[in-house]
C-alpha cells in the first residue's frame, strides 16, 4: 500500500489527508495528523473520499475521452484529443475574429487549482485580449473580497483557525458551521469546551446546529445584516464600548459612519431584524468588552444584493472596538471551496488580475503585461457570472468554455442559463463527471482528471496553501485541466494574429527556448511546478508575497501567506502593527446603507425562501450523489416549514407542495421545520435533476432550487443573491 499526502477537495477548511492506494487504485483515506488545518480529523465527506473515487458505475459516470456532438441534441460521440483540440481553436479563433475577443467567455470554478487557475486567466486576458473569464467563486465569495477592500485595503483575511483557540467571543454570522465547516465547527466546540468564559453568538434566519450551539441565537429577518450590525455599533457608541484611541489613530471614515447608525436606533433594529433589544445590548456587549471577539462569515452574508455592505459592516465593528490584529480577534471570511482563495490571489475573476492586482487599475494591466510578455492587457471590465450567462443568452457571447462547474444546476435563475447554453454557438465543457447537468449542453465534452488523480496547489481559508498530490494515474484519456488549457492555448496562438512583442517581454521561459523564426508561446510549461513559479514571481512586492516558498517547502508543510524571499514562515494573522494597505496606512470605515432584499415578500409569494448546504453533501452531488451512506442524513429533497405555516395551509408533514416563485416552480414533500420562522422556507441546494424537477414560468424542464431563486446581485460585487427569493407554497393536486 503505498501513502500519499493531498488537501480534501470540498470545502474552504483545506483538511490534509493521507490517500492509501494500491495497484493503481485509491482504497482509503485517513485525515493528516501534521495538518494544521485539521490535526488528523476529517467530516463524513472527507472521510468517505475513498469511497466516492471508487463509486460505481451506476450514477457518477467518468469522461474518459473527448466527446464531440456533430448536431445540437445528437449524441455525443469519441474524438481523438488532437482534432478536438483543434476543432476547439478554430471555433473560438473565428468567433474572435468575427466578433471580436469579447465573443468568447470562461466560466471556471473553486474546484480547480491554483495553477489551473492561472492558465486559464492568462489564456483570456493575455492571449486572447478578454476579461470575460469568471469563475463559481463569484457565488462563494467576491462580497468577502469587496468587502475586505472597501475597508481594510485588500483582499486578505487577517484572522485564521488557531484565532478560534484564542477568542473569548466568537460572533458567527451567515454561517452553518456545523454543515458547512465541519472540522473547523469541532474546533470551536473544543476551543469552548476548554475555555467556560467563551461567549459564542450566531446571527441566522434560520436556528441551525451552528445557532442551537450559541449562548446567544439572533435569529434575524432575512437581509437584515446590515441594520443588525449598524444597531450594535449604535449601542456600543451609546454604551462607550469603542475604542476612540484605535479608531483616531488607524482608521478613517468614522464620523460619516456615525451618521448614519445614528438613525439605527435599537428600537428601530429590534423591529427591522425581529431580535429584541435586550439581546441587541447583550451581543453589543459581549463583542465590543469580551478580550478578543472573532467573526466567522459565510453565504449568508455574502450571497446577497447587499453583500459587500454586508461584510464591511460587520468589518465596521472590529475597527470600532478594536477587536482585529490580536491573538484571536478579527473578521475571517471562511471560503465555501477548496481553493476559493487561490483563484483570488491569481487573479482569476473578471475584475481582477495576478497577485491581487485590480484590472481598472493602468499600472497594474502594465506589471501584468509585462509579466507575461504582451502588449497589454485589455481594460474594458469583464462579464461577471451572471453577466457572462446573461450575454450569451443575449447572443453577445459565441463561444463559452465551462470547467469543472455546472452552472446548468448551481446558477441562479436557471432558465437564462440554460437559454445562454442553448444560443451560444459552441459550447465546451471541461468536466471529470458525466452526469453533470451542463454536460447535457456541451458541443464538446474534454475529460479532466479529479482528486487523487490531479498535482498542483490549494489555498484555504486562512491563507494557508497546501499541496495536491496524486495518488494514481489519470483514468482512460482524461487529462490535467492545466494541460488542456496549454495544449489548447498553444493551438489558439497559431491561429490568432501574433501580438508586436512587449519592450519588457516575460514571454517564455527557460524550459522553452526560443527557436528562431518561431512564435515563443505564452503557456511554455511542462509541469505544474513551472507555471506556479511564474504564479511566485507575479507575487513578488505584493501583499500575498510567496517569493519566499518552493514546492519543496510545500512539500514539508503547508504554509501562509504572506511568505516572503528571507521570510521563515508565512503570517498567521495580519495587521498586528495598525498599519493596513491603504495610501494612508489607516483603515477606513465604510459608511454602507441598509437596504432592503432584493425581491421581498408579497402577497403573491407570501414565504421567504432560503437556501442552504446539507451536512453530507457536496454542491451538485456529482461526488457525493455516488455513495448510499452520505443519504442517511437527509434522504430526499424537502421544502422545511415552520409548523404554523403548515397547519395554516391544511397541509400534513410529506404532502406534496409546489414551490413557486417568479421564475419557476418545483414539487417536493413538506417537512415541518421549528429551526425556521413564520414566513420561511427552507431548500437544500444541493439537488439535481435525478431528484428535484422543476419548470421555468414558460414551461421549460429545470431541476432543483434555483428553478426559483433570483440572479439579482450585489452591486459591488456582483455576487448574486442566492440565499433569498420570494416564493408562494401550495398544495400539489395528483392528477
Ligand atoms: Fe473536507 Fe471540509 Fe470536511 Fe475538512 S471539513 S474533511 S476540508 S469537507
């Protein structure tokens, strides 16, 4: 048996995991007892790996080879590597050429590595001239990013696990940890076990195990955040639990935010939330005079219109009491990835570019440029996720590239989505599993290799980057997702007009050297190590700084960033010092309005529907979906209630029930929840069409949750607002 060490590849806690394997096939997997993420502890997903990479046949289905469809419906049949790869850039090579770089568009995902990353975006923005390259983590975390810019200059979160052993006050917002963050939950209740003086506060619509766990439950109306945490800042100025020695010395912006709590007076708040005022005082109270308070954060903050004054609300308060930069106190965005965060630090959304770059900014497309040796970067902004799909639904986008996703089933308002697959005029779609929704869209399918098969880099949560290793071979003729972005960007250059050489040309590499009279390609790489040192180098001088780490030191331990040449270890936490990346040096307050959700409550769709993750499941179930065990939690989608609604309704516990919002309508049972309040509606996200159809308002077979929910989203940070919709439930009459 041999043993090789990996990172689990579902959530954004980045568990070590050792996977045994023999003869060429993975036959266990244990949690990795040097880990600092998990010290040797995995949850039931992490745990049951093993036994999802060896799933039948039955439901999760590999790609094993190219599949091209000749006609729209036809079955997709076999094709060689090469005349895919080639059919794929004579495609998009004419839709450029026809209509323009903005003619084509890639939607990637948190699933894929860091280096994986990194091709893909050069491939847009530096070969093609594109910044239509977006990824799935634009539904997982871009509030976190704008929020953290909007107010502590940069995309950085200054806390991680170990802060959790540190806090006296743990304020847990928008997040199920319990379901979401399984083994990072186990340290909370360790950490509280050994410390009686631990206050913890969770603040949900809904009472999950993560809320029955608080000394303290705000169960809010939803979309409320942003009042809520402007009516603790009223009462901790009210109280005088500020700190005005911290807040003149290294912040900014306090008095316009003064202003505006002003009008969030408790009574206000009480009303507007559904919390009484007494709790209001006692959260204020605990998290501005505990000795260190820590924010964990997650969708429910995030996945809303107001998404980014969500986050720098809450920022807000740490600034104010000075609770950030100390042994456990400051806000920490936890990821919903695995490598969420690697795809931020190279770059790997619309708006951004390598190393935590800003694509609006001109001298930062010029260090990038210069980087990879082209003769600009284009600054018109990109296509966000919703955007991208709404483009191609508008016939703007020809040629879409999906990898590793399924935005047929994980994107909001899924009739536009799958209208943009349909209209775009070639549709590929890098996936390891056949049975993803999106498959059924694609012109051609190319296989990509999974965990336990892949090699590269993740970062987590807390910045840590850990190594990917495999621990078998690639199945049949599936490929690296690295590999086939170079195999096919390297086919694109041939076929696209060659740039005028950059005066500061980075282009190529050692390992490719420059035949005479030959184009130097932009993708020389022959390992993933090679594209991740150009990853390094892109870093050097900027607030993630990784110039001082090596896959060899990965190899040893995973590490934090920053980490810099010289460095002998990365940062646990940052902005010990007061000083934050800023012109000034000084944080600045974000004086952000509440507003209302984006589409509320009426009389024709009287019920708030939230949706959620499920303990044992993972996104669309395409890993999980494979293994019977993983179903004894939950078996079956249901929409929960609160019990007066359902007696309200003459409905009875498993009574069949459309759930109707704007956009669409699905069928499930009702199960009477006492976690929910009046008006609210629970649906677990993770259901696909084997388990959940579903129909668009004008008739057309979607499946699962977001048949219903809205692609409305943050105007900052374009992240969407997943978490609510407004939905009528009525009895399902059999025929
Ligand atoms: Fe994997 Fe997350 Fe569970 Fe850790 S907590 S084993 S990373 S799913």
């Amino acid at each position: 048996m041999t043993e090789t060490r990996s990172t689990c590849p579902y959530c954004g806690v980045g568990c070590g995991v050792i996977i045994q394997s023999e003869a060429g096939q993975i036959t266990g997997v244990r949690g990795d007892p040097q880990h600092p993420a998990n010290f040797g502890r995995l949850c039931t997903k992490g745990s049951t790996l093993h036994l999802t990479a060896a799933a039948p046949v039955t439901r999760q289905t590999r790609l094993l080879q190219p599949m091209l469809r000749e006609r729209r419906n036809g079955a997709p049949l076999p094709v060689e590597w090469g005349r895919a790869l080639d059919l794929a850039a004579a495609r998009f090579a004419q839709a450029v050429t026809d209509h323009g770089p903005d003619a084509v568009g890639f939607y990637i995902s948190g699933q894929l590595l860091t280096e994986d990353y990194y091709v893909f975006n050069k491939l847009a923005k530096g070969l093609i001239g594109t910044n239509n390259v977006d990824t799935n983590s634009r539904l997982c975390m871009s509030s976190a990013v704008a929020g953290y810019k909007m107010t502590l200059g940069a995309d950085a979160p200054p806390a991680c696990y170990e802060d959790v052993d540190h806090a006296d006050c743990l304020f847990i917002a928008g997040s199920n940890t319990a379901f979401a963050h399984p083994v990072l939950f186990r340290r909370i209740e360790e950490a509280r076990a050994a410390k009686p003086q631990m206050k913890v506060i969770v603040c949900d619509p809904r009472r999950t195990d993560t809320a029955e766990f608080a000394d303290l439950f705000l169960p809010i109306q939803p979309g409320t955040d942003v009042m809520l945490f402007h009516g603790l800042l009223h009462i901790m100025l009210w109280e005088g639990w500020t700190q005005p020695e911290y807040i003149a010395q290294h912040t900014s912006g306090f008095d316009a935010l003064k202003t505006v709590v002003r009008e969030c007076t408790p009574e206000q708040v009480a009303q507007t939330c559904g919390i009484p005022k007494e709790d209001l005082f006692t959260a204020a109270q605990w998290f501005a005079t505990s000795n260190s308070t820590l924010s964990l954060y997650c969708q429910g903050l995030n996945q809303s219109s107001s998404g980014t004054a969500k986050n720098a609300a809450l920022v807000n308060l740490h600034l104010a009491t000075a609770q950030i930069g100390r042994p456990g106190a400051g806000p920490f965005s936890l990821t919903g990835q695995p490598n969420a965060m690697g795809g931020r630090e190279v770059g790997g959304l619309a708006n951004l570019l390598s190393a935590h770059r800003d694509l609006a900014n001109p001298q930062h497309r010029a260090e990038v440029a210069a980087l990879w040796g082209v003769p600009s970067v284009p600054d018109k902004p990109g296509k966000t996720a919703v955007e991208m799909f709404q483009a191609a639904a508008d016939g703007e986008i020809k040629a879409l590239w999906i990898a590793c996703t399924n935005p047929a089933q994980s994107m909001p308002d899924q009739a536009t989505v799958r209208r943009a697959l349909q209209r775009a005029e070639f549709v590929v779609v890098q996936e390891a599993f056949a049975t993803t929704t999106t498959c059924e869209f694609a012109d051609l399918l190319l296989p990509a290799t999974t965990w336990g098969e892949k090699d590269g880099t993740v970062t987590n949560s807390e910045r840590r980057i850990s190594r990917v290793r495999p621990a078998v071979g690639k199945p049949g003729g599936a490929r690296h997702d690295w590999e086939i972005v170079v195999e096919f960007g390297r086919r694109l250059e041939a076929r696209l007009p060659s740039p005028p050489p950059s005066p500061a040309s980075g282009r190529g590499s050692p390992e490719d050297p420059e035949t005479p009279g030959q184009r130097r390609t932009l993708f020389p790489y022959a390992t993933p190590e090679s594209i991740w040192l150009e990853h390094r180098e892109s870093t050097r001088g900027r607030d993630l700084d990784i110039t001082g780490l090596s896959y060899g030191l990965l190899e040893r331990s995973p590490q934090q960033w920053p980490f810099a040449e010289g460095a002998a270890q990365g940062r646990a936490r940052l902005y010990e010092d007061g000083v934050f990346p800023t012109a000034d040096g000084k944080a600045r307050f974000a004086a952000v309005q509440y507003r209302p959700l984006a589409e509320a409550r009426e009389s024709r769709y009287p019920f708030s529907l939230t949706t959620g993750r499920l303990r044992d499941q993972w996104h669309g179930m395409s890993r999980t979906g494979t293994l019977g065990r993983l179903f004894g939690h939950v078996p079956e989608p249901v929409v929960e209630m609160h019990p007066q609604d359902i007696a309200r309704r003459l409905l009875r516990e498993g009574d069949l029930v459309h759930v109707t919002s704007k956009r669409g309508s699905i069928v499930l049972p009702v199960q009477a929840s006492a976690a929910l309040g009046v008006n609210q509606a629970f649906i677990a996200m993770h259901w696909g069409p084997e388990f959940l159809a579903g129909v668009s308002s004008t008739g057309e077979r979607l499946a699962g949750v977001n048949a219903l929910t809205t692609s409305a989203y943050c105007p900052t940070s374009k992240q969407p607002e997943l978490k609510h919709a407004a939905v009528k439930i009525l009895k399902a009459e059999l025929p």
